[in-house]
C-alpha cells in the first residue's frame, strides 16, 4: 500500500522547524544584534516568523546546537555567535548593492528577473525553495549529524494517538506479571526522585522508558512494541535530547511520576476509559511542560 502524500510533500513537512531554522538565522541578522545581545521574546518571534511555537521552539533548538543562540529559562533568549549572521548579512547586502548596480531594464527578460527575485527570497528564507534540500540556509542544519530528525511535536501527537489506545488495551488485557513491572517503574522513579543528585534525571528516563515499553508489550503486537519503543527513543536525539536538558526538572519529573500513577491505577482498576483519558492527559502535559516559556 502507497502513501497518497507526495514525496516531496513529505520531505517539506518533516522539515519545517529547518525553513523556520533558517528564516530565524535572517531575522536575527537583520536584527543586527551583537553576540551577547538578547533577541525577542518567542511570542514576537513567532508571530514574525508566522509559525507556531512549537515550531519556533524546535527551529531554536536547531540554532544552538550550531552554537548560534543560547536559550536561558526565566530569561529569554541571547545571540551567542553571530558570526553565521554576519555572513549572511553580506551576502543579503551584496545582493542588494549588485541589484542597484544593475537596476531592471525596461529590455530585460522578465523570467530572468522573476527567478533572481526567487533566488533572493530562498536567500533570506521567506520563500521556499523548489526543493528545500537547495535551500543554502537549510543546508548548514541538515550537515549537522543527526540533525534532520522527527519534530518533537509531531512525536508527541504520534504517541498521544497510540498510546492511548494502547493503554486503554493494557487496562482490558495485561498480565499480572506485566502489570507488576508496570508498578516496578513507579518505585524505581521514586528511588530516583529520593536520591536527586546527578544521575536523577537519567534514572528518571530509565524508569519513565520502562512505563511506556511494559504497556506497549501488554498488546503482544511487535509492530505496536516497536513503534512506541522507537518513538519513545526520540528522546535521545539531539534537538528533543536538547529540549528536556532544558525543561527536565525537579517538578517536570514529580508530575510525571504523578500522572504515571494515574494512569497505573487505572489499568490495575482494569478501567479502560479511565486509562484512555489518563494517558491523554499525562502526554498532553508532558507537550506542555516543553513549551515552558523561556523569557
């Protein structure tokens, strides 16, 4: 069975937090802050950019890896090297001073001034490209190892769709061996949350890891068991790995551990609806938490 979304159309959509990557690298050289210098809120930058947060979040997230911004909770957000902006800069003007030079003709071949009308827009990012892979803004993002991954926010939407069902399933049917380790998870984020010192959050991922695969093998389905597994390890790579480094905390941890609860009861009351809704909302905050205004 094909998928009936071109290609193309795919490609684009997985990387939209790249375009929007690369439309911040114009917007901060336009801005023409020094490094060190604080940019917009994420409220302003979205609305400028005309994207939601979200996205904007992730396309940050993008930038500092490449060590261009610095994300500072409770505080906003700061140029770190705006050496990449400097450069983009000379080009934009560049451009601009070789199309004073050479103003229009009332004798030029309109094709040939729409396509350098094009070419200046994929320049400055506010049009895409034919294909976004010759995007010249994008290309630096996408070099970056492991850079090109799922969008977080599209993970989590994934996750919310099947392990909600799959909850409601493990409520119905898990075993009592599988519903014992279930609990296990619980009693290891509590040792974890206990101890909090620096292997708390890692033994936090481990447990929470643990949750989410003991309901996914409740279903007996491998397929099932490695997409929530495979999702779930999304976590590890570099711009969600990025995100929870800055909004893991002590009490993202302490209402995780408590909606895990939750929906534990659930399933141990063998009530379907309620593990469902528990579920649901247990990934709908934990979209929440990672959307923590940062200043």
């Amino acid at each position: 069975m094909t998928s009936d979304i071109p290609s193309s159309s795919r490609k684009t959509a997985a990387r939209a937090y790249l375009q929007t990557a690369a439309q911040l690298r114009t917007v901060i050289a336009s801005l023409q802050i020094d490094a060190g210098g604080r940019l917009p809120s994420e409220r302003e930058l979205a609305q400028q950019l005309g994207v939601s947060r979200p996205t904007l979040r992730e396309a940050l997230i993008v930038l500092e890896l490449q060590d261009e911004v610095e994300i500072r909770i409770g505080s906003g957000i700061y140029v770190k090297n705006s050496a990449s902006q400097s450069e983009l800069s000379a080009q934009m003007n560049q451009a601009d001073t070789s199309q004073a030079f050479h103003p229009a003709s009332r004798h030029e071949d309109p094709a040939a001034t729409d396509e350098s009308v094009r070419s200046l827009q994929r320049l400055a990012g506010v049009a895409p490209a034919d294909d976004p892979d010759d995007n010249p803004l994008i290309l630096p993002a996408r070099m970056l190892p492991g850079i090109a991954e799922d969008s977080p926010k599209e993970v989590n939407q994934m996750r919310y769709f099947l392990e909600s069902a799959v909850a409601a399933e493990a409520a119905r049917f898990m075993s009592p061996d599988l519903r014992k380790q279930l609990r296990k998870s619980l009693t290891d984020m509590q040792a974890a949350m206990a101890q909090n010192d620096s292997t708390t959050n890692a033994r936090m991922a481990d447990a929470d890891r643990l949750f989410h695969t003991t309901l996914a093998q409740s279903t007996d389905n491998q397929l099932v068991m490695q997409t929530i597994t495979s999702l779930f390890d999304q976590r590890y790579r570099p711009i969600a790995r990025s995100m929870h480094r800055h909004f893991d905390d002590h009490q993202a941890w302490l209402a995780a551990m408590q909606e895990h609860e939750h929906i534990c009861q659930a399933i141990e009351d063998r009530d379907p609806l309620q593990a469902l809704a528990a579920m649901q909302r247990h990934l709908t905050r934990a979209h929440q938490r990672l959307m923590t205004i940062i200043g």
